[in-house]
C-alpha cells in the first residue's frame, strides 16, 4: 500500500512503488538521454514484466512503480512522436474533460514521461547532497554561492514532482536554514527525513478528492486511484485560472496545489511584502496561474515558475529565449500558449536562491505586479483567450 513520504529505510526515496492491487500489470521505465531542452521525450523505453513479484527494487525486470504503469499510455511509448498528433480531449462526447477547458486551448494529452524527465545527474535516493535538477536551461542559469547556499547552487533550475525521482532539494536549499519542518509543504511530507527524498505517486494528485486527507496524505478507508474524480483532468481538486492564493490555502483547500503545498508559508520570499499571503489584495487579484505553469509534472524553470522573458519550445518558440510581447516590463497582457501557459503573467528579472525573492525579482518590481496582477484580475481575466494551435510544443 502507499506510504507517504516511503520508508526511512530508504530515505523516503520509495514512496512511489506501486500498490499490491498494481503487481502483475507491466508497464515501461523510461530511458532518458542528453537533457538539452524541455520538455525532451525519453530515447527508449523498457518494459517491465507484468509477473507478479515481492521486489520493489527500481532496476528489477518487473513493474515496481505506479508510473510504469501510467507511462504506458501516457507517454510516446504508445502515442504519435508528435505532439499534436497525441489523443484529443473528449469529454464532451465521453465525459471527462471536456477539450480547451482549461482556458489555454488544450486540446490533446501530453507526453507526461517527457514532462516528468527528471535531471540526468539525478538519483534515488538522491547523491548528490545537493539540488538535483543541476541542468537548468535558461540563460540566466549561473552556478553561484547565493546567501550562503553551497558552492555551485544554481539560483535556477529544472523542477518536477517527485514521481520518477527525488528532488534533492535540502530544507537548508529551500529556507536558508536547517529546519526540521518546512512551513510550505503540508504533512506528511514536510519534515526533515521526507524533505527532497521522498517520491510521490501520481494518485496522490489525481483520484477521487476526497481519497487524501489534509495534512496525513492518503485516506485508505477510501477508494484509492487515479481514474476517478468530479474534477476535470481526474485532479482532487481545481486546477485552472480562477484559483488564487486562498483557494489554496486552509484546511480544506478547494486548489488541488493546497493539499500539499501551503501557501501560507513563506514560499522562499525574502520580505514579507514580497510574499503570497501578506495583504488581503495579494490573496485577492493573485491567481496562481499568473506565475505557475498549467501543467505542473515538471519544467525547465525552478518552483514551476512562468518567465515571459524565456520562451522556447514550450510555447512553440525556437530553443533558447524568446521574449513574449516584445519584453518590455510594462507590457502586462497575459499569455495563453497551451498546455503550459494560462494567462501567464510573470517575467523573472532576476532568478534568485530560495528565501531571496524581492518585488524588484519580478517584472518591473512591486508597481508593475500590482498593475500586471490588478489589471489581469479585473478585466482580463473575463476575456476569451486566442485559441492557439494544439500540441503546445
């Protein structure tokens, strides 16, 4: 059965071996080469016997981890190398999510095994002692020694949830100090022996709501399992445009974000006026699609941070960096680019190291936030955004 966090034996690290009812299915382990860009889908893939066995050793020859499974048939492995070409949305014919509701104009799944590609240096448990998404791939990526953070700390960086492989994201990385509970992260996930080694399963996002618990994690006196929920996109919880800070905060939060994530804390803000929950306007004009991507598995950024200033294939731009909207700081109109970007509005100026962000971190500083966040709430946000072209990279 899931354990949250996995077991201190190993480090938290296998949080991710699948279920008993799972043993006996097969499924692939993605084989991921040269991570030159985001999202690269894997080189190969390896299938792993569907007989059943007691090991939960990730190297065995037989399914051991839940997104085996899930690879299968959402990745490449069974779909078009072509991302447009992948399996449409069709919930208005047979329930489900209905296509574009997300506001981008999504309107075909995505390579999830590109999009979990972890860091080639990673491992599980994590090695390195340190960050593991080292590869970062914006410019501004630039090896420092930020506030005291280990030499060669990157103040930018890949991210992804911990499915395939742990973060190695230390509470030191994270607060600039070492605490034994990090505020921003909810039970059971949040202490010391969890914090960057724990692996999650894709069930802990997506199944029926009211299967996780708050603060515990899994509620096994329920229905466990990714296939069924009153949400779209099989979420426990509301995942698009009109979630803001406190719908992703409290004890029940309706944002599916907050059931792990809180808000609350200080999110690696430096200042109090710099942070998520410091005025009531914040809470209010903030929709956390305005920073985050859409479409969290993982990103070439850190935190699953929106830069305007740093577009590439994602968003159907050459490799590299290109500015939306002519990169001027006090253009706020938003960006819908799907599947990753739902009226986006942040520009990083300067990537910063955990516990550093300022106002003038972003954009043109707090005025032009304000302005961006204000406007975007107000009379943006009622509008109909362009559909783009489908496949999104």
């Amino acid at each position: 059965t899931h354990k949250a966090g996995g077991t201190a034996g190993n480090l938290g690290a296998d949080g991710n071996v699948a279920s008993g009812v799972l043993r006996g299915m097969w499924g692939v382990e993605p084989n991921y080469g040269a991570q030159t860009t985001w999202p690269q889908a894997p080189t190969s893939y390896t299938v792993k016997s569907g007989v059943p066995s007691v090991s939960t050793v990730r190297s065995s020859t037989y399914l051991t981890r839940e997104y085996q499974l899930c690879f299968k048939c959402h990745s490449d492995y069974s779909n078009s190398l072509v991302a447009a070409s992948f399996p449409l949305l069709r919930g208005a014919v047979y329930g489900g999510t209905p296509s574009g509701i997300s506001g981008n104009g999504l309107t075909v799944y995505t390579n999830v095994a590109a999009e979990f590609a972890a860091s080639t240096t990673a491992t599980d448990p994590p090695s390195t002692g340190t960050d593991q998404g080292e590869n970062g791939n914006d410019p501004a990526y630039t090896p420092s020694n930020p506030n005291g953070a280990p030499i060669g700390a990157p103040t930018n960086h890949r991210s992804w949830h911990p499915v395939v492989m742990p973060t190695g994201r230390t509470s030191y990385e994270r607060t600039g100090n070492n605490v034994t509970v990090f505020s921003n992260i909810r039970a059971p996930f949040n202490t010391a022996a969890n914090i960057g080694k724990q692996t999650m399963q894709c069930s802990d996002c997506h199944g029926e709501p009211t299967s996780w618990t708050v603060g515990t994690g899994p509620d096994l006196t329920k229905t466990q399992g990714p296939h069924g929920s009153s949400e779209n996109f099989l979420l426990k919880g509301k995942w698009d445009i009109t979630q803001t800070i406190t719908s992703a905060t409290g004890a029940s939060p309706t944002a599916v974000c907050g059931r792990c994530h809180d808000p609350s804390g200080n999110g690696g803000f430096n200042s109090g006026d710099a942070g998520h929950t410091t005025n009531s306007d914040h809470q209010a004009m903030a929709r956390c699609q305005f920073c985050h991507i859409a479409l969290p598995h993982g990103w070439k950024n850190k935190a699953f941070l929106v830069n305007l200033n740093c577009l590439g294939p994602e968003a159907g731009k050459p490799t590299g960096c290109t500015s939306a909207f002519g990169g001027t700081t006090g253009d706020t109109r938003q960006l819908w680019a799907a599947p990753y970007y739902n009226g986006a509005l942040l520009r990083v100026s300067t990537w910063q190291s955990s516990t550093a962000w300022t106002e003038t971190s972003c954009g043109g500083g707090r005025s032009w936030m304000d302005a961006a966040c204000a406007g975007a709430a107000t009379t943006q946000q009622a509008q109909t955004p362009p559909l783009p072209a489908a496949g999104g990279y």
